[in-house]
C-alpha cells in the first residue's frame, strides 16, 4: 500500500518520461542498467525479477515510437534515462532527438530543449493543396498586374510574420527558410 505522501508524488502527466515525481537516480540506473553511448542502446546489468543479463531493456511503443524501460513497473523514457546516465541528472527539460528518430538514443543524438523548439521539429507541410514548400500559401488575392502569387510566412514566439510575395514558390520557400534559420537556429525545419 502506498502511503499519503507517495500518493502525492504520484503524476498522471508523463511527457517527462516517468509516472513518479521522484526521479531515478544515476546510481540506482548504473546498478540496472549499462548503456552503450555510441549505440544508444540499454542492456540489462544483473539477474532478477525474470530479467537475464545482457539482454536489451525497455520496448517500443508503436503509437509514439519512443522506446521505454521500465524500472520497478514504472515506464521512463529511453532517451531521458540515457540523459541521466552520462550527464547524472535527471532532465527538467524536454530531450530531442537531432536526427528526429525517437528509437535513436545516442548521447550524441540528444539535446535539452524546450516544448516550442520541439514544435517546430515536427511541423509538418500543409496538407491542403495550397503549396508544396513549407511556409507558402498561395495568394488568392493575386491579380496579372502582380503576378506574385505565392506568400511566405513564418511564426516564432508566438508572432508570425510576413516575409513577402513572390513570383514563384521557390522563391518564397527561399525566405522561409532563411527566416527560419534566423528565427529557429538548429530546430529549423525547412521541410
């Protein structure tokens, strides 16, 4: 039974990779786990509970993708326990993935980060016909005397901004991605 004071530990919010507030330690994981740095992959370190030396921890969850470990029934983050493991603290930021392969865990692969840089890594191209490039709208408003009819936008901070009209999608697909390295530096994503 779990008393009062772990009942208010407890945390249904697990986009930190953990159902406890009371995050595993370095030394608690280094006694389970090793970790392979260069591989990004979990090994179990001793027997027990069912559990064979050497064999790969955790599982992949098929709607996210991100792979899991489960330490004493609770799940953590692959990703996030690697952070643990080589930096030995627990991560109050979110991990992304460079490479943006949720199952690739290389600490060389990881960075902290926070939930807006992580948006702007997954935006996807728009779905509705109206460009090919990200950041491009068509200009419905175009007439022949313009001949401009595609606009570049981008939103950063929560402000978006114009970045022109442009004769071509290229061309405006072009400003988008200057303005997103500007705006987004390494999170750009010029899709």
């Amino acid at each position: 039974m779990s008393t009062s004071s772990e009942a208010s530990k407890r945390s249904t919010n697990s986009s930190l990779g953990t159902y406890d507030c009371t995050p595993i330690t370095q030394s608690q994981l280094k006694d389970l786990l090793e970790y392979d740095p260069l591989t990004g992959i979990f090994k179990h370190h001793r027997t027990g509970k069912g559990i064979r030396s050497s064999r790969l921890a955790g599982y992949t969850k098929k709607s996210s993708g991100y792979n899991y470990i489960k330490i004493d029934y609770k799940p953590y983050l692959s990703h996030r326990l690697a952070w643990i493991y080589v930096h030995g603290v627990f991560p109050t930021r979110f991990i992304s993935h460079i490479n943006d392969n949720k199952s690739d865990n290389r600490i060389a692969n990881l960075r902290e980060t926070n939930e807006y840089q992580i948006h702007q890594r997954e935006l996807r191209k728009r779905k509705d016909g109206a460009s090919t490039y990200r950041g491009v709208i068509r200009a419905y408003a175009a007439t022949e005397k313009t001949k401009k009819p595609w606009i570049a936008n981008i939103k950063s901070g929560g402000k978006a901004y114009n970045l022109g009209v442009f004769a071509t999608e290229i061309e405006a697909h072009a400003a988008y991605c200057a303005a997103a390295d500007k705006y987004h530096k390494e999170f750009a994503n010029h899709g």
